[in-house]
C-alpha cells in the first residue's frame, strides 16, 4: 500500500483519482482550497486519510502547506493536479507553475512525482520576462509548457524518484466542460496507474504520457538549458531553491 498526496483533489480528475487509489488500498491526503471545500470533500470522497487546505495563488499559504504535509509525514507519491484555465495570468502562473515548484522544493521528496501537463503545451513558449513580476502575461499553454519542463527537471536532477508528466485529455469536468470529447475514466486512469502502479511501465521517468501511451513532447520540455532558466527563474520569483 502507498501513501498518496493530490493537490486540487476537492473534485473534478482529482477526486476520481483519489476514489480510484482508496478502492486499491492505498492511503489517501487530498487537498482543498478552504476549510468548507474540504468539509464537502470529506463527504464526497469516502476513505480518506484527511483533506488538508491550502489557497494556491498565495505562495506563503503554499509554503504552509507544505510544512503541514510534512508534519503528516512521508508519502510515496505526489500527484500535482492544481490547475486552473480560464482565470488571470496571475493566478495561472501562480497555481500551475509555482505552486507546484514550491511544493516539489519543500515537501520530503517522494518516490514518485507526477505532474498534469496539458497537449496544449505544445502552444507554449519559454519567456524570460514570465518570471520578472508578479503579473506577468502567461498564457495556459506555457504553463502547461513549463509544469513539464518541471516534470522532466525534476527526473534529470532527481533519478532516484520517478517524475513524470500527463496529458490527462479534454475531459468532462468543471474545467473542462460537459461537452469535452475525451472519457473521464482515461482522464484519471495514467495517474492512478503512476502512482501506484507495480508494473515495469509505470517505473519510468522523465516521460510524458497521454492513455498510459508515451507520447513526444515540445522539444523545448527536454532542453536542459531551458530547464535551468526556469528553475532559476521560479528560485527567482519565489526565493527557495531547487534542491540538490
């Protein structure tokens, strides 16, 4: 059995996650935006080990949560599923990127990190000026660009856990709309098997996957030098550093 933290899991991909992992036997942490969301959540999702509550535009109540999940103590796997779309660049760069840069430099190190990418990061663009204010004009298409830039960094510079990304598709959740084409159980199901899959082809890392199928990425994601330029830039923007 794992211990599985999710971040954004108060409904939506997050939640089918959590109840898919709970039904195999694992042990589950969720998390919500505010004390109400995680009290409905508690309900909604039966099983779980408790919902700890974090606003993930603010980058010190995302510094807290990860001192509380510290306190909880160590988990095998770290699902990164935040994410917000229509919303200010502000907030997208915030919740997409930041968030969870935060979260991976101060959290103890899993053995398994996954991030929720997006095909639509094949749209996005490296910019050095997204990581010079507090408002910078960042599309959702970078952001995605730049979560899996982290997903690959992190297994570059950390080859003892297995960090990956997902393109979990257009599903048919709040984000996405009841009209998304793609099928919510796909949606959830590369996570969930990552996470606590025991088979040779969830062992990987540094690869981006869409229906548990590897797919190929933007080839700015693989560029080492880029990757440099964005973990100096979120150290930057954040002042905490990428562990070594």
């Amino acid at each position: 059995m794992s211990r599985i933290f999710i971040t954004g899991s108060a409904q939506g991909i997050g939640a089918e996650c959590a109840r898919q992992l709970i039904h195999r036997g694992h042990a589950v942490v969720l998390h919500a935006r505010n004390e109400q969301r995680a009290a409905e959540t508690l309900e909604k999702v039966k099983g779980v080990e408790t919902v700890v509550t974090a606003e993930l535009t603010s980058r010190d109540a995302t510094k807290s949560l990860a001192s509380q999940l510290n306190t909880l103590g160590n988990f095998d796997a770290i699902i990164h599923n935040a994410g917000v779309y229509q919303a200010a660049a502000s907030e997208i760069f915030a919740v997409n990127v930041i968030a969870p840069y935060l979260l991976t430099c101060l959290v103890k190190r899993p053995g398994r990190l996954i991030y929720l990418s997006s095909g639509m990061h094949t749209g996005g663009r490296f910019k050095e000026e997204h990581f010079s204010d507090d408002h910078p004009r960042i599309s959702y298409s970078d952001s995605k660009l730049y979560i899996t830039m982290l997903a690959m960094a992190v297994a570059r510079k950390w080859p003892e856990v297995y960090s990956n990304a997902v393109d979990p598709g257009w599903v048919p959740t709040r984000m996405g709309g009841r009209t998304a084409p793609d099928d919510l159980e796909q949606g959830f199901a590369t996570q969930v098997w990552l996470a606590g899959g025991e088979d040779a082809g969830a062992k990987v890392s540094g690869r981006y996957f869409h229906h548990k199928q590897q797919k190929p990425v933007l080839p700015d994601a693989t560029d080492m030098a880029l990757q440099e330029k964005l973990l100096a830039g979120c150290e930057r923007i954040t002042g905490v550093a990428f562990p070594k």
